[in-house]
C-alpha cells in the first residue's frame, strides 16, 4: 500500500527560497544570443474601417529586421466561434487592437519603427456598455458574424449577443403564478477586475529546423501549441513550447495571446525574437474578470422553500468571444448553485462591446454571482422575514439533491460547514468593540463552484539514485501545487520522500497532452494522472524486487526509500539496488498514467449552449466577516474573516492556508478596491498601478480558516482543487456585511468609499437595468 506518512504533510514550498532571494529566472529574464525585441502596433481608437497599413517607412528604419501584419497571418481563433484574427483586418474592434508587430535589434528602435507605420482609418460608431450594444439600432461590432465558424454547436448567437447559454428545468412560470409564494427581484452590477500579476505576459520565440519553439509565461502551452499552429497555419507538431518559472497568472495567462505574434516575427527574421508587455500593456489589454449585469427573481413560500427562480446574466466579452462564451457555462453552476430549487430558468448572455477582450480570473464569474446569489438571499430573508442563517440551513444543497442542470449531488456538505461556522463563531467575542462609532455589520455566506476536470497525462523515470522524475505539461502559478502535491502523490505511493521527486519544468515535446493548470485542476488531474503513472512504476519495482528478495510482490512494501518485507524490518533493500538490478535485466523502470473526467450527466434536455453540461467535483465554500463602515468618509474596514472551505483531503494544510489567505485578500481588492472604468472613447482608463487601486497592508485582516475534509470527491487520494474557491464568496459576503451595517441595498461592487457614501446619503440610486427588457423573463434567443 502507498505510504500514508507522506500524502498528508505541512510541506514547505522548494521553491520559496530562490524566488525569495532574487534567483529564479522568469521568462522576463531570458536572453538569447543575437535575440531581438519586438513591439506591437496598437490601435488607438475603439471602432474604425482600416484604410491602408504602411509598413514601409517602418521598414527602411535603424535596426529593423521584420514586420508582421493581418496577411502574414489570416487565420481566426476562439472558443465555441472563431471570431478572432491575430491582427485586425478590414477594421478594429476595440483600443488596443495588435495592427502589426515589429522585430529589431533593440525595444527603443522597434518602437520608433512602430511609430512610423502609417495607419488611415475611417471612423465607425462604437458601442462600448452593454446597454448601447443591446440598443435595438446598435451598430454590430461583427457586422460578419453569421459568417465565423461555429466550433461548438448549441449555442445561441446573433448580433452583440457573441455567445448565450441556457438552463430551463420545471415550470417558472407555475411557480411564480402561485398564490402562496413571495417573489423577489433584484439587479446587481460589478466591474472588471486586472490580474495585477507580477509578471506581464512574456515570451522568447525562435525558429530552427522548420520548427518553432517558444519559451513563454503560460498556464497553458498545449493551447499555446495548438494556437499558434492554428494561426501560423502549420501542424501542431512543428510549435514546442517549454515554460520557465510563472510570475503570477491567475487566470490571465490561460489563453494564447502574444506567443503567435514572437513565433511569426522569429520565422521572418530569422533571429530569437522576445516580446514583453508593458505594464500599460498588460492594464489596457489584460483579459480582465469581465463587468457584468445580473437580474435575479426568485418565487419563495412564507417557510422559505424557494419553488422557482429565473435570471439573466450578462457578461461583457468585448470585442471577441474569447473565454467568456466558455464561461456562460458557469453561470448555471453558480447562479443556479447553494440552494434547491424547485424550478429554474438561467439565461447568460456574452455581449460584444468594442472595449479590451475579457477573459478567465480566478473562479470567474463564479465570484460575481455568488455576490449577487447572496445578496438576493438575503434580499429574500427580509421579504418573508426569515433569518438569513436559518433561511440557509433549510436551503442549501445536501445529499442527492438536484442542481440547476438536474445532476444529482453525492453528501451533505454545506450543511455540516453552517454548523462549523456558528461553532466557530460562538467560540470568539464578536469584534462589534473595534467598529466604535462606526456602523457595524456581520454576514454569512455560501458558495459553490467546482473543479475544472479535463484530460491531463504524466510520466515517471525512476533513476539509479532511488530518486524519481515527473514529466507532465503541468506549470507552476504560484498555488504550489507542482511543487508540493505532486511530489507528495508520487512520493506516497514509491516510498520515497517528497524531495525525492524531480519535478521537470513543461516541455510539450516531452510532456503528454494537458488541458492546462486553472480551475483548480492541477492536484486532481495532473495528481491523478501522476498517481496512475506511479501505480505502472510500482508494478515494475516490486517484480524486480521479488525476484531480488526472492518474496511475493504483495508480501512487499515501499517506504523511506526501501523494499521491505512486510511485517519485518531491515529485510529488504534500498529503492536505487532495485533500480541498479532492473538496468541489468529489464532495463529503465518507468510508467506512463492519464486521466480525464469522467462526465457528470446532466437532466436531458436541461442545459442549451453549455462546455460543462454538470460538475464531477463540486466544492463549497461557507464565508463570515465583520466590518465596520466609516459613515463620515464611507470606508469600509473588514474586522474579522473566517472561511470554512471543503478541500476533499488536505495533502498539505500549509500550502492550502496560504492559498486561502492569499484568495480571500484579492477578494477584498474586487469588493472594495479595484476598480476599472470605460471612457466614452473606449479605453480603460487606469493604465498604472498608480491609478489601479490594489489591496495594500493596511488592508490585509488575518484569515481564521477551517478546513471540512470527507466530501466525496474522485480526485486522487479524495483530493479537491483549493485554489480557486478562496475568493469565490469574498464580495458577497462583505457586500452583505455591508448591507446589514448601513441598512441599505448593496447592488453593485467594488464597494469604495464614494460609492458607499452615495448609499448612505442616499445618492446612489438602484441598480435597474433597463436594457434588460422589461419581459426579460421570456427574453431568451430562439
């Protein structure tokens, strides 16, 4: 059996160390001999007919050494459509659009060049809020949409809507026509959000051999193999991507951005060719958590069981379809998630604006539902008089209840998580003392979000020294998941000690096929499949050393570093004498293992237009905090913050602590700091941390932190990604917080202080949506 000392362990991070002191070498740090820098040509307007690109003055500059436009690359890309060309062609779609790239022999002499390239455009209208883009005259920001290729079918579009997914389970319109229920109705809006990762997307591409290999900060290089191919119009077999140490992604880096445009110029030039983005770059252009609007009304008899509910949500794509008709999918498992419904309707909606593409943060739009899910909540609690607490013991989803999409859920988890946070909080003095004379509030909340499945693959050489080597496409982010659960996987069931597993950095050449490292996958799937690989490896070295020991394989076991006979201590030999005997007479002990999700099935019938009909792991979330809101400035302090999170197994608390603390402090930044905001003209209007409000010190509140072990789970060893939920329920539950201290109806975030002021002088009107038609009810695209 594998060694059960070591798959559970407060295991510092290997890592820490170099990156503490300055040495590990990002993919910003990289050179190589006779590299040259690139720049991109931006467009500086949000809607416009391109005339005429000019690239030759642009050529005949100092030290420039290849240019790339729209024709050295017409191929379009995206996710569900493929609406999306690498450079714009007959006309931009949003500030910022890439219109040509150029290489020279410094960054200072690629940009002069790019400052040269003449640009005639004749100006179209632009719509940049979702409001103007659903205006019965809009102007389409795709007036060719009907002519993109449809990459996955069953979901509706047409116009600005890039994208709309839909769940319809019972009968709404009963449940809101009974005499004895209370129906509720409430808007909520919330802003985009910037990754603000340390380091900017970044990539060194060269070409040799008719082969590409690009070097880049990825939390996806099969996709960035796959892309590029695509764009470069070659098979994918000719891109090799390999992926140094991340500097931060979040979610960011989860698509393939800037790597086609260093892959095009390296073949044209001939010459390594390294493309950063700027700081102002990486804030006007980031993929940023998207703005999105959201109308919730819910059918709730007198005793609080909720017989129906219906929601629209919108999500601004910007310009291209991008992740965001991906992410429509979370809406149903969110929105639609915590509570039992009796019935359900769902409508969300991608909607092109000519404003910067948006994209994957972590927990996605889980984040903003979850704040508008339990706000509504709670805005039901008053409606029919019931304690929010109490409302939400009889009401959250329990074992074999049925969610949104009809999958049935497997125990009773959230349930059991209320009850830890009420002892909880009942074992600690409430910190009402510290508000003083300010408005104090209190709130509790549920979440549910999941874990993102998905094929991974990996491989284990065992070496002569008794150590062992992983080969997968995984990547670290940060969340130290490559650098701690999978050694401490593959190290329980080999017997060996977790720093006695080399992890190998992501070679696509080398590593099989991984979806990549987000939605909290990289434990259960990459740990998974390391875990089968581990079990063909084990096989292997326990046949050797039965013929070495002259014992039954099942007679032996493996544990610090040694084959031993059961039960008798001293009996066996060292791990590296086994691997030494099997290089003589089998040779190399190795083993491949893979996995993917297995397929939740959803009610048939149920969900139109959906990447994930229904969820194979569910993870929930239970969130409390105390505030204290100035009513003199309208700022809001957080007091106290505690999270009881359901991890499956915790192979590492130490490390899941971290990523607790770490998820609820963003969380802060979106619900009371970050804030991005749309000029007229389309452009973002924060392009520096100096003007981009982040979380700072004085901010950062201790994280009181319960871990709930058991839930089902079909990760390895019953593990569940813990990544990702963290800041899942962090807005919601200071918006909440917020409402009960002041008394008010918190409907939009991030809750800064003029906007909590206009709340408390009442100067902050409601939140109304009118564009959200007033039958929107039935407003679902046929």
């Amino acid at each position: 059996m594998p060694d059960a000392t070591t798959a559970t362990m407060d295991l510092p991070r290997r890592d820490a160390r170099d990156k503490l002191e300055g040495r590990t070498r990002y993919t910003v740090d990289l050179g190589r001999p006779g590299m040259l820098h690139a720049v991109l040509l931006r467009a500086e307007v949000a809607s416009a007919r391109i005339l005429a690109i000019d690239t030759a003055p642009a050529r005949k500059m100092p030290g420039v050494r290849a240019i790339a436009v729209a024709a050295d690359a017409p191929g379009m890309h995206g996710i569900g459509i493929a609406d999306h060309p690498l450079f714009a062609t007959d006309r931009i779609r949003y500030d910022g659009e890439p219109l040509a790239a150029i290489a020279a022999d410094t960054a200072e002499q690629a940009e002069a060049a790019a400052a040269a390239i003449v640009v005639e455009l004749e100006a179209l209208p632009a719509v940049v809020t979702m409001a103007q883009a659903l205006a019965p005259d809009a102007a389409l920001v795709h007036p060719d949409w009907k002519s993109y290729e449809v990459l996955l079918e069953g979901g509706a579009h047409g116009g600005n809507i890039a994208w709309e997914a839909t769940v319809i389970r019972g009968d709404t319109d009963a449940a809101f026509a009974r005499d004895d229920v209370e129906i509720v109705e409430s808007s909520f809006r919330a802003g985009r959000q910037n990754h603000a990762s340390f380091e900017p997307r970044a990539v060194v591409a060269s070409y040799e051999d008719g082969r590409y290999h690009i070097e880049s900060s990825t939390q996806v290089p099969w996709t960035v193999r796959t892309m590029t191919a695509r764009l470069l119009d070659v098979p994918a077999s000719q891109v090799r991507v390999t992926v140094p140490p991340v500097g931060g992604a979040f979610g960011q880096k989860f698509d393939c951005t800037l790597e086609p445009f260093a892959a095009l110029l390296a073949r044209k030039s001939g010459r390594p060719v390294r493309l950063v983005y700027s700081r102002r770059e990486e804030m006007l252009t980031c993929l940023c958590r998207e703005n999105a609007e959201i109308r919730i009304r819910s059918a709730v008899t007198r005793d609080g069981e909720i017989v129906g509910r219906e929601a629209v949500v919108l999500m601004d794509c910007g310009a291209y379809g991008g992740e965001q008709i991906f992410l429509t999918t979370m809406t149903a498992h969110t929105l639609g998630g915590n509570y039992r419904l009796g019935s359900v309707k769902l409508v969300s909606r991608a909607i092109y604006t000519n404003t910067s593409p948006n994209g994957a943060f972590r927990a996605c739009n889980g984040v903003y539902n979850t704040f508008a899910l339990e706000r509504h909540t709670d805005e039901i609690c008053a409606a029919i008089g019931m304690d929010p607490l109490a409302f939400r013991r009889r009401n959250v989803l329990g074992d074999r209840d049925l969610g949104a999409t009809g999958q049935v859920f497997e125990g009773d988890v959230l349930g059991p998580m209320l009850d830890r946070m009420a002892q909880l909080r009942q074992g600690k003095p409430s910190k009402k003392a510290l508000a003083g004379s300010r408005f104090y509030g209190r709130a509790t909340t549920v979440g549910t979000w999941f874990i993102f499945v998905g094929p991974s693959s990996a491989a284990i050489n065992l070496n002569a020294d008794g150590s062992a080597t992983l080969i997968t496409a995984g990547v670290e982010i940060g969340s130290g998941s490559m650098v701690q659960a999978l050694p401490q996987i593959v190290a329980s069931e080999l017997g060996l000690r977790p720093q006695d597993v080399i992890v190998r950095a992501a070679d696509t050449d080398a590593a099989g096929f991984d979806l990549g490292v987000g939605g909290g996958r990289t434990t259960v799937s990459l740990g998974a499949a390391s875990r089968a690989a581990s079990a063909e490896v084990r096989t292997k070295l326990l046949s050797v050393a039965s013929e070495m020991l002259q014992t039954p394989p099942e007679r032996l076991v493996l544990a610090n570093g040694r084959v031993e006979i059961a039960g008798i201590a001293g009996s066996g030999t060292t791990i590296a004498k086994v691997v030494e005997c099997a290089h003589q007479t089998m040779g190399p002990v190795n083993g491949s293992g893979s996995f993917t999700k297995p397929g939740v099935a959803a009610m048939a019938g149920c969900a139109a237009g959906h990447f994930i009909d229904a969820i194979d792991i569910p993870v929930f979330a239970v969130h409390e905090c105390e505030v204290a809101v100035d009513p003199e400035t309208g700022h809001v302090e957080v007091l106290g913050y505690t999270v009881v999170q359901d991890v499956g197994r915790a192979l590492n608390p130490r490390a899941i602590f971290g990523q607790i603390q770490g998820g609820v402090v963003q969380g802060l930044g979106y619900a009371l700091h970050e804030e991005i905001t749309i000029g007229a003209n389309g452009r973002i209007q924060q392009d520096s941390f100096e003007t981009y409000r982040l979380p700072l010190a004085q901010d950062v509140v201790p994280v009181e932190i319960s871990l709930h072990e058991g839930a089902p789970s079909i990760g390895p060893l019953g593990t569940k990604g813990a990544g990702e939920v963290p800041i899942l329920n962090v807005a919601a539950t200071i918006g909440c917080a917020v409402a009960n201290a002041t008394g008010r109806r918190v409907q939009e975030i991030p809750l800064t202080p003029p906007r909590v002021l206009g709340l408390l002088l009442g100067r902050q009107s409601d939140v109304q949506l009118p564009h959200i038609a007033a039958n929107w009810r039935d407003n679902i695209l046929r």
